[in-house]
C-alpha cells in the first residue's frame, strides 16, 4: 500500500498530465510485454508488436538493452522516467543523457540489487553508454508507441474530462475519490493499491497525475521521495476499442437523434442527462451511446452510479465538420535502429 499524506497547500497543487508522457509509456509498454498479465486488454498491440520485433535489429537491441533496465519489476531506475518527458520524448531522453553519472550509478547498484542486472549496467554511467540506450529507446519508441498515439491521446483526453467533470461536481474530494479503483482517498490521505508498504508526504509539493495508457491495474509512482511527486496511473475504460465495424457504426451516426445526441454530449452528460435531452428512455440512451463509443467517437465511464459519457477527439472533430466524410485509417511505420 503506497499512502499519500497532502497537506492543504497540497490541494491546491495538483496537475493532471495534458499529454501523453513518452518515456513512462515506453516503460510501461515494456512491462506489457515482459508478462501475459493483461495481455487480453493490448491484444491487437501484443500482436503487431511482436510481428514488427520479430528478427530485427531493433527487436535485439530491446532485449539486450530496455528489458534489463526497464524490467517489470518492484523497482524501476527513476533517471530513466524524468519530468522534462513530459514537455515531449526529445527531451526527456536529453534529461536522461544530463543525468549525473553518480545517480546513474547508484540507482543502477539498487536495480542489481533488488531485480538483478546484467553485469555492463554500471557502464551506463558512462555518455557513450547512455547514447546508445536513448538512440534505441527513440526507436522503439517510434516503432511500438508512436504509432498508437492518437488513441492515446483519445483516451488521455477523456480522462481529463472525466476528472474535471469529478472535480466541478464534487471538488478536490471528488477528483482524488474518482482516480481510480485501486485508489481511496479517506482525507488527508490517498491510499494507493502499490507493489511495497510506503508512505509519501507530499509537504507542500504537490502532486502530477499521469493517467497512461500501457500501465496495467498498479499505479507507479517514483522510487526517490525527494524527487517531484508524481504518481502514474492506468487511464479509465483501460482501453479505447478499436471500432466495430466502422463503415456501419458511421452509417449509424448520420441519423438525426444520433447527430442530436452527439451535439449533446459536446460538455459531457450522463446517460440520464443524455435520456432528458433527447426525450426517450435511458435504454434507448444506451443504445445510442453504445453505437457512438463503437465508432470512437465518444468514451464512458462509471462515476458511482452512473455513466458519464464525454467526447474523443474524433468526435469533436465530427462536430466541427459540415458533413460526415470518410474516414481513412493510417498506421505508423516502425525506425529501423541507427
């Protein structure tokens, strides 16, 4: 159980990540792939993850050089997770290279003593060490986590909508009780569902929140108390569906109560909200957010006892555009490693 203590000059304090965090996506993705835990939630990505490794450079400098450092694992090297990744991968991996040799050795030495390491570890207090490990973690990056970004960012997105919607109906009390089903917040402290027994004063701080989208169950916060307090948690709804049958779910929505329910949820609205507005029952509200998540254009999830339903991108982009037009679906390409 990891146990949060905030003071009141912490509540004032707290930040939800507006982006995707690269490096701590990359970390978490790793750990998705070193387990079957979960693995049902990331099939699509499990699969054409493995296909675009398989015999290639890239997927050898992955073993040889991520799996050991980034293993999934009680303790995660804290150097490798900065805060600068969260103004962009770029310079996150600079932060990573500007890292002070004796913090990479020691957090390395606390790596090999509680998981285990390979013996050229130490050298990665070296810079030439250190630039080969960001030359492949970019790679990868690029290759396994780039290509599914707009999704992240959908569901990034809704997240932070959901939690505003948390925090202006119930207020600091209402954002920190809704995070997350491994999460309780009983004031002035947040119990967190964690790996080891900790606690982490915050003593005027604050703390960002990272919803992510490759962590599974457990939140992740940092090994070292005297750093920023950050604590990464899974993203709601755990995964943005890939849409069902997306020429019909798109039919679908041409019609006038679907258009009127869509305009509708442009602020967010529960389901019963949803009911009210467009003068029919809750069940047929249901069936109509039903076919508007199917096509991506909308994400829910259970406050208490109800459902919020808000916008993704997508949606909001359909709004904006005069007619429905066709969707074109793209995919990123893997970078070979330099």
């Amino acid at each position: 159980m990891l146990r949060i203590h905030f003071t009141p000059e912490d509540l004032t304090r707290i930040q939800v990540a507006s982006t995707p965090d690269p490096l701590w996506e990359i970390t978490f993705s790793l750990q998705r792939l070193q387990t079957s835990q979960g693995r049902w939630a990331y099939a699509d990505w499990h699969r054409s993850t493995r296909a675009t490794l398989a015999g290639t450079r890239l997927g050898a400098a992955v073993r040889r050089l991520l799996t050991p450092v980034l293993p999934r694992a009680a303790y995660l090297p804290d150097f490798l997770t900065p805060p600068e990744s969260a103004d962009g991968l770029e310079r996150g991996l600079t932060a990573i290279l500007d890292t002070p040799p004796a913090r990479v050795t020691h957090e390395m030495d606390l790596l090999a003593r509680i998981s285990g390491a390979p013996d050229w570890v130490p050298r990665l207090a070296e810079r030439d060490s250190r630039d080969e490990l960001v030359r492949v973690l970019r790679a990868y990056h690029e290759a396994v986590v780039a290509p599914h970004y707009d999704r992240m960012c959908e569901s990034l997105a809704g997240e932070r909508g959901l939690l505003a919607r948390s925090t202006l109906d119930s207020g600091v009390g209402g954002l920190l009780s809704g995070l997350s089903p491994a999460m309780r917040w009983l004031p002035p402290v947040l119990h967190v569902d964690y790996i080891e027994d900790r606690d982490l004063r915050l003593g005027g701080r604050g703390l960002r929140l990272v919803p992510s989208y490759f962590c599974w169950q457990l939140p992740m916060s940092l090994a070292d108390d005297t750093l920023r307090p950050v604590l990464v948690y899974p993203v709601h709804g755990a995964r943005v569906p890939e849409p069902a049958r997306p020429d019909v779910a798109l039919r679908a929505l041409l019609g006038r109560t679907r258009a009127t329910a869509l305009r509708a949820l442009a602020l967010g609205a529960t389901t019963s909200e949803l009911a009210r507005t467009l003068g029919v029952s809750p069940a047929t509200a249901t069936h109509h957010t039903t076919v508007l998540r199917d096509a991506g254009l909308i994400t829910s999830r259970r406050v208490q006892n109800t459902v919020l339903h808000i916008l993704t991108p997508l949606g909001a982009t359909m709004l904006r555009r005069p007619a429905p037009g066709p969707f074109a679906a793209t995919s990123g390409q893997g970078q070979a490693l330099p």
